[in-house]
C-alpha cells in the first residue's frame, strides 16, 4: 500500500514539475509581449487604451512605429501621423496621448486639428500629458530614449549620460 501512494506521490510531483515548467514559460511570453507593447500603449481595461504620440517643438513622433511628422506637414496626405490616427481612431475606446515636450504644445495643436478635419464624423477623445523636466525625474532615466532626454534637456544644460 505505501509502494502504491509513493508511485502515485512521484508520478503527481513529476507532473506538477512539469506543469510548472509551461505555465513559467508561457508566463514569460506574455510579460515579455506586455512589456513591448507598454512602450506605446496604456491601457484601462474593457473600456479601451491610448496610444502614445511625442509632441516636440518641431515634429511629432508615434512611438509604436517611430515614424516621425515635421510640424507645418503633420496633415498632408503622404503623412504617416494621418493613417496612424485612422487606425488608432478605427475601434471605440480608444485615443491618442500627447506627451508634450517642452515648446511642443503648438506641435500637438496642429496634430489634433488634423485630426477634427480628417475625422469629423467622429467624437475623438485626446489625452495629453505635459513631459518636462519633472517628469523625467519621476521616471528612472535609463529607460527613456536619448532623443527625448535631448528634447528635455536644458539648452545651457550638458547632454544627459547615457
């Protein structure tokens, strides 16, 4: 009898093992999937998420494809900010999220003007925060990308380490 609850005691903790071993593997796959898409994308459950765009002075940046829009040209046909607020604006719940930089208001205006005339069927719902110097202390700096630490550096200031 005690032969018998042993083998099975085995057999169990040996499928126990192995069960572990996916679940880890499978586990990692998603944070690691989570963790790209946490770059460009916040999310709030159910009722939908936002996108990230950068609003510096001079350009705007979409963080999930890198494509960048020169201000002055963010509305022109062949600009890649116009099919990315399509996309973005084609399912319910979802928004853009300006992080403005330092002098990038007039840049995220511009951008959100573009899209009430692209869009003007649809209520749009924008988000923004404001990127400035306090931000970037609130975040660890070794996660935020050179270009942005350069936008928000300081013109008198040394460049930031990498």
């Amino acid at each position: 009898m005690v032969e018998i609850f042993g083998g099975i005691f085995a057999l169990l903790l040996v499928l126990f093992l192995l069960m572990n071993l996916f679940s880890t593997a499978a586990l990692v796959e998603r944070l690691e999937a989570a963790s790209d898409e946490g770059l460009y994308r916040v999310g709030w459950g159910a009722s939908g998420s936002g996108f990230v765009v950068l609003a510096f002075p001079n350009e705007l940046r979409v963080v999930e494809t890198g494509d960048t829009a020169a201000a002055g040209e963010i509305c022109a046909p062949a600009s890649p900010f116009v099919s990315y607020a399509r996309r973005v604006y084609q399912a319910d719940g979802q928004q853009i999220i300006f992080a403005i930089l330092e002098g990038g208001v007039p840049t995220m205006a511009e951008a959100r003007g573009c899209m009430m005339r692209i869009m003007p069927e649809r209520a749009l719902a924008i988000g923004w925060i404001i990127a400035n110097n306090e931000l970037l202390k609130s975040v660890s700096l070794g996660d935020i990308p050179a270009y942005v630490k350069q936008a928000v550096a300081p013109r008198n200031a040394p460049p930031a380490p990498r």
